[in-house]
C-alpha cells in the first residue's frame, strides 16, 4: 500500500494568494514569501529532492500565519498603540538614558571605558524603573538574542498556525528560522546601527540647507574625539586639494575663501581635541562667568521675554523681591485684561447691548484685588513703595471708576525700584543667573574662540587695504535741501580677511552734486552695516518697514561669488529705493542717517552685535503680540462672547491672581495625589490615569516634550503665561494646521496635568486628538501598508536579488555623518521654540536625543520594547506580557536588583517583626 500510495501523482495543493483583502498589500507581500522561500530554502532543497509538495505546504502555511496576523490587525485599535505606548516608550526610554547619564558624571574619571559603563549603568538604571524586567542579555548577547527570537517566533506561529501545521516540527523549525534569523535579525540590527540611524535622519530633514553656524557649534561642543579627527582631516584633505589648483581671475577670491574657512575648521577642531586630551574641560557657563565683561540686558527686555523672566524671577525670589515683580506683572496682566473688558463693553454698546454698571464693577473688584493682594497693610508680601502714591490710590479706587492705567504711577515706580536698586537688577547682572540667562538667550559664546560669520564683528574700517584713509566733509551736516542731490550704487564686492575673520565687502560709488560743485567718492560697508542701518531707520521710521525690504542673512556659504553677485543686486535695489526722491521728501529726517551711511569713513553702528541679537529674540514677541492683539479684534462674534462669559468671573481671578504666582513660583505642591513611587524612577506615563481617556494621548506627549527638554524645574507660571498666549494663537486660527497645534502642546508640556486643576484648561477644546487619530489612520491604511512592505522587499531584495551584506563603513566616515545629523538636527529646530524655553535648553535637548541613538546596545532595547508593545496590542489575550517577563528572567541585573531588594527589605521586615512581638509581649 505505501508502494502504490508512493506511485500516484501527487494532488496539486491550491494556493489561494489573498493574505490582507487589499490588492496593494498582497502583492508585495507575496514577493517578499516568494523571496524568502527561494533564497532560504530552494537553493538548497532542490539538491534534495525535486517534490514540490514541501516547499508548498511552507508556502501555505505562511500566507496562513499572514492570514491570521492581518485579520487581527483589522481587528485592532491601534490608536492607543500610536498615541500613548509608543511615545511613553521612547520616553521612559530617554528618562532612563538621561539618569544613566547623571550616574556616569557622578562618578567622574573613574571609569576606563565610559561608552561600556553607560551601557551597564543603562540597563542598571532600567530595572530599578521596570521592576520585572531587564533586557541586557537579549540587548549585549548575539546568543541569547538569536535564542529570544526563536522563542519568539514559535509562540506567534503557535498562535497563527493551525494546530496540525505547527505539529509538523521540521516545517515548524524552517519557518521558524526564516522568521528569526532570516528575516527579523537583521530587521532589528539594520533598526539598530547608530550609522544607519545618522544617515536616516540626515535623509529625512534632506531639504533644509546646511548651517554654518550650527555647523561650528557643533564643533565646538563636541565632546568625542573621533569626530573632531574625522572632521579635521577631511577639511585638511580639502585644503590641500585647494591649494594644488592653478586658478586666476575671479575663481581666486573664492578660492581664497574656501581656504580661510577650512583652516579656520582646523584651527578649532586642534584647539578642541587639546581641551579634551589635557582634561582642563570648563563650563562655557563658568567659563564665561569669570572671564570678563558680560553683554548687558536692558531691564525692559527682560521683562517682556519668556526665558529671561524665568531668571529673574529665580533671583528675585532668591533676594526676597519678588514682591515687586509679582506686582509689576499683575498690572500688566490687569492692564490687558481690562482693555480688553473696556473694548468689548464698547463694541456692546454700538450694538445696543448695555452691561455698563456689570463690567466696571468686575474692573473695580479686580483692581481692589491687586490693592489688596500688594499695597494694603495686609498683603503680605507687601510692596513697599511712596504712601503717598499708595493713598492715592486707594482715595480713587475709593470714588471713581478704575481705568486700565490706575497702577501705572506706582507700577513705573516699582520699575525704577527694580532697575536702579542695588539688591536687584544691578546686583542681578553679577550673578550666575545672568550668565545662565545669556547662555539660554544664545547671548553667550566661549570666549576660546574669536572669529565671527557675515553679519557678526566690527565694521571695516576705511579701504579694503586699508591704505587709504581719507578725510571729506561730513555729510551729516549737509543740510536737507532739495538743490542737493544724491546718487550711490554698488560698483563692485570682493572678500577681505582680518585675522583669521572672512567676510563680503561691498564698494559703494557715491555722487553728489549741488549747485556750486559736485563730488564723487567710494565708501565700503560690509552686510552687517547694512543690516544695522536698515534696523535703525525702520525703528525710526515705522513706515519704511513696510516698503524697505534687506536681502535676507545667508551663514552658509555666503562667500560664494554666485552669491555676493545677487546680494550686490539686491542691495543695489535697497539703495536706490531709499534714495528715491519721494522717499526722500516723505521723511525728510531721514536725510540725516543716509548721508551718515554713505560717507567715507568707518560705519558707527547704532546697535553692536549684542543690540542685534536682542532684537532678534525680542521682535518676534512684539509682533506676536501685536498678531494677537489684531487677532482678538477681529474675532468672531461666538469667541467675542465666550471671552465675555469669562471676564464674569474676573474679580475672583485678580484675588487668586497673585496666589496662583506664587504658589506656580515656590513650587508648591501640584494638586494631583503622589504615587507611592517616585515619579523620576517609573515610567513616563504611570503618573497619568487611564480612566480618563480622552486626555491620554496628548498627555502623555507633554511628558516626553517634558524628557526631552528636561523642563520639570521650570518656573510654572512663566510657563502659565506662554500656555495663554499660544492658545489665544490657536483659537484666533482656528483648524490652521497640525503644527501649529503640535507646536501650541509642545509649550504647555512642562505643565502637563497641573494646569487641568490650577488654571482649568480643557483640553477637550482643542482639536488635536481629532488631528492625532486621523494620522493613526492614514499610518495604517492599505496605501501607507502596502508603501512600507515595497520599502522592506526593496531593502532586503533589490531589483528582486537577496542583496549582500553592506560592508561597515570607515568610522571617519561614520564620524563624520555624525557630525552632519547633528548640524542638521540643530538647523531645523525653530527659533520659536528657543525662544520659549531658551537656546541652550533646546540645544542640550535635541543633542542628548541624538547621543542616544548612538549606541547599538541601547538601540536594540528601544525596538525590542517596541517590539513587545506591539505583539502585547496585537495579541492581548495571549498574556505576551508575562511571557516577556519569563523570557527576559535570566537577566544578570535583574538577579543582582533582587539581591540588593531582598537585602534592603529584610532588615525592615526584621524590624517589623520585632515591634510585632514586643507589642504582643505587652498585650500578655
């Protein structure tokens, strides 16, 4: 019977080639089993047999198991996995690279290998936050990984594979193999290589220009030797290519450039690697704070930005004034808020709408609670300030009707009390608060290294050569008359280097002509005198902003002659607009200025580099505000009349007005209950409850925001403030674009669950959630689906072929892509965002994240977590969690965390026990 059974045809087994229901999907991935089966199996199969039979019942029975993955797929909500276990994952993550970190420069120089003891001290750090798991052995062991994905892979095909297929342990045992060491393994080493890692994100921001300056502060706060010898020998290897060729003419200039440039590279690239190797490494805080004259920061600057006012806030409160500027901030606050009042009640009024007595008795309630709360004799703290003023004050809170200015007397006293007395401003800018201040205002440079980029530095003085130094009248005292007439363009550019400093220098032809004689003469500016000019005549002159447009500031290749040609173009139009006689007429003291510009001699600048770089953190909240301010006029009649339900409850806000400052500011307790663990030993998420649905998500990415910019000990009500702003921002804009909506909730994350309770924010109000799921969908549609398994066969199998192991790339190359991801994660990080949490958070923030990814080890840890998270979301009756747990049990760390728990606990269960029996001795 075998014999005959042997002899018959065998029946062809039909192969249903469906797997997901959708056409897209299906095809590549019957490629991809098409693949796998001939490169893994037939190749050496056939020298086996040529029965078909076997390969197709493997065949079957993958699309089975893919089947069955699908329709649980479809099945799935995967919102959850998206929104809340990925982001908590990657954040908990960082949370826990961050405190290994900490422990590393606790321990200093002690260690030989440090890139192995972060390793150690990593997985150390993440059973002490897990409490039942470790994945060191899985993460550091190429053995016990390949065994965890085999274990791996026999339960997933025990759950998909029907129970006679997973019997057949010879096709079991091949499948498995494909799965784990075919396929999986080298998924999640690829996942893994720092290198390919660098080159993904440098391949993801692709379009955004490379940035001189982020560039060479990469350099210079590179802490890896390796990088800077990558970087070094590359620009070395360029010089000496330079300096081969045989050029002339115009190519020369450029040529010269591109020359000062990279030995300028080299120069910080030695200069940095004797830091290091002498280990003389200093703070550029500490630096800074004790080599010498600080730029200055006016006091009303301060005020009005968000990351200086933090520190202010710090010293005041460190020098107990923070009455005072508790006080001046409340009256900025109440003066707002009560223009705003006084305007709607107009608006009201037109329409014939009468709420005149209400609004003026919610003006006067909150005006009383800001006299309360800071000059009567019970406030405490009390501002002491001119009684006279005070009982001012309270005689005409007392018999008239507050106005929006009613505190501006003793509010610009209180100014000028913060400003001259020696205890707070004056003292201030000696402390290390200032210096911290400047360093997260990017005000703060390492004084090590001079040298400066187009648009920074001091103006040229005289020629190019330097040679000639001639001296002609003043034009400033030229009078404005029409009978004198005045012509300029730009003859020509060429590129000046002074000491060691490269810059554009742009010859200036200049013709005047009066009755009685007429002039001519050549005067040379650089971009940054342009740039100075052009800023003080519009600050002069508000309505030349409008018309006067400077060319933009390139700080990377900026020398560049193709460059230097448009520029000299563009500032050519600039000037010979400014020139035009009507715009000469319309602003006749504008005269004054241009003739100053253009003389021949060297450009005074109104602002240096400090009052350039002030402007630039403080204009845009000017204009933000002034964007606002024009937003809320024009605001529909709907949102008119929400802001007018909200001033009913104005009196009760003034009174908790300055107790909310000072409780956000003294870091009062939060009004959420504290678990029993603390909050900086357990994962990101745990503090969040579950119950409350609708706000997970969004939580949950306020607390990474919160891990990644490490913002848990930043003042809250500055934070209170910037939550208010951006969400009069959204709310003015409503449904603009996601952005602007990730962008608003990148802000409120320092605050996270304290501002539900404190300021009442409801974050059902906004529609990100919305935006959010709508994402999660469009991640796992069929098109998005069926786009990653075309990227996954293409990676694996190129042109159809099984391609070849890449070679490791030279680690001068691999340094060197890690320089550029940095440069380029730097270049795309927006000024907004600096200027809200300040320059040097924002920079430490995106560098630790990006020295994360740089270990191997710790990669694979984050792609097994994700790893668990999806099979535990996929699968969630199969108890994956526990079985992780088992096969994660042989961890080392784990073993010695039980050793030194168990030691800990048993003392106080000793303890415990001992009171136990003397108190049942007494009871006796």
């Amino acid at each position: 019977k075998c014999i005959e059974e042997m002899k018959r045809e065998a029946r062809p087994i039909k192969i249903d080639r469906r797997l997901t229901g959708a056409n897209i999907i299906d095809e590549p991935l019957q490629q991809v089993i098409q693949f796998s089966l001939r490169d893994y199996v037939q190749y050496w199969y056939y020298t086996l047999s040529d029965d078909e039979s076997f390969l197709l019942e493997i065949r079957q029975a993958l699309q089975y198991a893919l089947v069955q993955f699908s329709a649980r797929s479809k099945e799935t909500d995967w919102q959850p996995y998206f929104t809340t276990r990925l982001v908590d994952d990657f954040g908990t993550h960082l949370r826990v690279f961050r405190k290994a970190q900490q422990r590393i420069a606790e321990k200093g120089d002690q260690m030989k290998n440090q890139a192995e003891e972060l390793v150690d001290t990593f997985f150390e750090v993440e059973v002490e936050m897990e409490k039942e798991v470790c994945r060191d052995l899985v993460c550091t062991s190429p053995k016990d990984e390949e065994g965890f994905l085999r274990d791996l892979c026999e339960v997933l095909l025990y759950i998909l594979l029907p129970p006679g297929d997973f019997q057949n342990k010879i096709m079991r045992y091949f499948v498995r193999e494909i799965l784990s060491r075919g396929i999986l393994l080298p998924l999640i080493n690829q996942l893994s290589d720092p290198d390919y890692i660098n080159q993904y994100v440098i391949w993801m921001i692709r379009d955004s220009n490379c940035n001189y300056e982020a560039f060479m502060n990469i350099i210079k706060l590179s802490d890896n030797i390796g990088e800077l010898e990558a970087v070094k020998d590359k620009a070395s290897e360029e010089l000496q290519y330079l300096r081969s060729l045989d050029t002339a003419g115009d190519d020369i200039n450029t040529i010269k450039n591109q020359i000062n440039s990279l030995l300028y590279v080299i120069k910080v690239c030695d200069s940095r690697i004797q830091r290091l190797q002498s280990g003389k490494e200093i703070d550029t805080v500490k630096l800074a704070a004790n080599f010498g004259k600080l730029c200055t920061v006016p006091l009303d600057h301060i005020l009005v930005d968000n990351v200086a006012l933090q520190f202010f806030m710090d010293y005041m409160q460190q020098t107990g004034g923070q009455a005072h500027l508790f006080f001046w901030m409340t009256v900025e606050g109440y003066r707002v808020t009560a223009q705003q009042q006084l305007e709607v009640l107009q608006s009201r009024q037109k329409d014939g709408k009468h709420q005149t007595n209400q609004t003026k008795g919610l003006l006067r309630a909150a005006a009383f609670g800001v006299y309360e709360q800071y000059l009567s004799e019970k406030a405490s703290p009390r501002v002491n300030i001119d009684d006279n003023l005070v009982a001012k004050l309270a005689e005409t809170l007392n018999h008239e009707d507050p106005t929006p200015e009613i505190f501006d007397d003793i509010q610009r006293k209180v100014y000028e009390l913060m400003l001259r007395d020696e205890r707070f401003y004056p003292s201030f800018k000696q402390n290390v608060l200032y210096v911290r201040m400047l360093a997260e205002l990017d005000m703060l440079k390492d004084p090590s290294f001079r040298g400066s980029d187009d648009g920074e530095g001091e103006s040229f003085n005289g020629s190019p050569t330097g040679s000639i130094n001639l001296s002609l009248d003043d034009l400033s005292n030229v009078p404005s008359d029409e009978t004198v007439q005045l012509h300029a363009y730009i003859s020509d550019t060429g590129v000046c280097n002074d000491h060691g400093k490269t810059y554009a220098l742009y010859a200036i032809t200049v013709h005047r002509r009066n009755p009685n004689s007429e002039e001519t003469w050549k005067t040379y500016r650089r971009y940054s005198d342009f740039h100075d000019f052009h800023m003080r005549i519009t600050e002069q002159f508000e309505n030349l902003a409008n018309i006067l447009k400077l060319p933009g500031k390139k700080t990377f290749n900026n020398m560049d002659r193709e460059f230097l040609e448009k520029r000299k173009k563009d500032l050519n139009a600039y000037l010979q607009l400014l020139l035009n006689p009507e715009m000469m007429k319309a602003s006749p003291a504008l005269a004054h200025y241009v003739y100053d510009f253009l003389e021949n001699k060297a450009y005074s600048k109104g602002k240096g580099d400090f009052a350039r770089k002030m402007d630039t953190f403080v204009n845009p909240l000017r204009n933000s505000m002034r964007n606002v301010s024009n937003a809320v006029k024009s605001l529909p009649d709907s949102l008119a009349e929400g802001m007018t339900k909200m001033s009913d409850n104005m009196g009760k806000m003034s009174e908790r007005l300055g107790q909310d400052i000072k409780q956000s500011f003294f870091k009062v307790p939060p009004l959420i209950q504290k678990t029993y663990s603390d909050p900086d030993h357990c994962r990101v998420a745990a503090p969040i409850d579950d119950n409350v649905d609708d706000n997970i998500p969004l939580r949950v990415m306020l607390l990474l925001m919160d891990e990644v910019f490490d913002l848990k000990e930043r003042n809250q009500w500055l934070r209170r403030n910037i939550k208010n702003l951006l969400q009069q921002l959204i709310r003015a804009t409503y449904g603009d674009t996601i952005n602007r909506y990730c962008f608003s909730y990148i802000e409120q994350s320092c605050e996270c669950l304290v501002l539900r309770n404190c300021c009442g924010l409801d974050l059902h109000a906004f529609p990100f959630k919305e935006k959010i799921v709508d994402h999660v969908d469009w991640m796992t549609s069929p098109e998005q689906v069926a786009d990653a398994v075309k990227r996954f066969r293409d990676a694996f199998w190129p042109n159809g072929i099984l391609a070849e192991t890449v070679p490791r790339r030279d680690k001068a190359i691999r340094m060197r892509t890690r320089v550029a991801g940095k440069t380029k994660l730097l270049e795309v990080m927006p000024d907004e965002l600096k200027h809200i949490i300040g320059a040097e958070t924002t920079r430490k923030g995106i560098l630790r994240v990006f020295e994360m990814f740089q270990h191997t080890q710790l990669n694979k840890r984050m792609v097994y977590v994700f790893l668990e998270r999806f099979l535990e979301t996929l699968f969630p009756q199969n108890k994956f969690h526990e079985l992780f747990n088992k096969l994660h049990s042989r961890s080392k760390q784990m073993q010695r965390y039980k050793q030194r728990l168990h030691s800990t606990q048993a003392p106080s269960l000793q303890k415990s026990l001992l009171v136990s029996h003397i108190r049942l001795l007494m009871h006796l």
